[in-house]
C-alpha cells in the first residue's frame, strides 16, 4: 500500500499557513521532506508534525520547545517523557497567562478610573462655559 504524500501547497491548504512558513519550519529542523528533484514531497508524518507545530504555537509554545517534544516521540515505547514535558509548558503558559490577565484588569481599571475623571472635569467644564457665553 503507497504512503500517501502531500505537497507543500497541500500543507499549507489544509493548515491555513503559506508555502513560507512551511519552508521557515523547515529551515528550523521542524520538517524534513523528501526531494523528487526541486519538489518538497511531505509525509503523513511531516503533516502531524506540522500540525502539533501549529498547535504549540496556538498555544504560545516556542518553535524550540515545540521541536523538544515533537522530537522526543517514539511510538514504540513509553511516551510519559514528552508528556511531562508538555505539561511542565503548558504549565508554565498558564501562569504567564494568568499574569498578564491580571495585568490588563489593573490596566482597565485605570482606564476606567482615568475616563471617570475626565467625563466629571467635562461635566464641571459645562456650566462654567454656559456663564461665560
């Protein structure tokens, strides 16, 4: 039975992502295609891969933690490895989220205070120009 294969503008379809991009992962050791002359031929394999790269990314992983798990996966053996490492990231994402968040809130807060203060200068401003007109 034939492995079926993809081109890269398959790839890119089929994630939403430009012929660069997949070339840039490329670049990077992400993805290794087979050459048939000047042509990228892509496996199943090569489109997991890019797959769980676009995932990690969604998920604010960098292309080198990404690359540490993907590359970490041996399908005959125990898998617990790459998983803790995952986990340990995505962990570490939770709390850098979750500081930001708290971030903008105080942010918008201030905002909110700081918009206050100008409508009620504003509405101080009004009857002041009324008497003056």
């Amino acid at each position: 039975m034939a492995h079926r294969t993809y081109s890269i503008s398959d790839l890119a379809s089929d994630f939403d992502v430009t012929t660069r991009t997949i070339r840039f992962y490329e670049e990077k050791g992400l993805l290794n295609p087979e050459r048939k002359g000047q042509t990228r031929v892509y496996s199943a394999a090569d489109r997991i891969k890019l797959k769980l790269i676009i995932r990690g990314k969604r998920m604010g992983l960098s292309l080198e933690d990404s690359k540490d798990i993907i590359e970490m996966y041996q399908p005959e053996h125990d898998n617990s490895p790459q998983l803790m490492k995952l986990i340990s990231k995505i962990r570490e994402r939770q709390v850098l989220l979750k500081e930001q968040l708290r971030d903008i809130e105080t942010m918008l807060e201030e905002l909110n205070e700081a918009e206050e203060r100008c409508v009620q200068a504003l509405a101080e401003m009004k009857p002041q120009q009324s008497k003056a007109g």
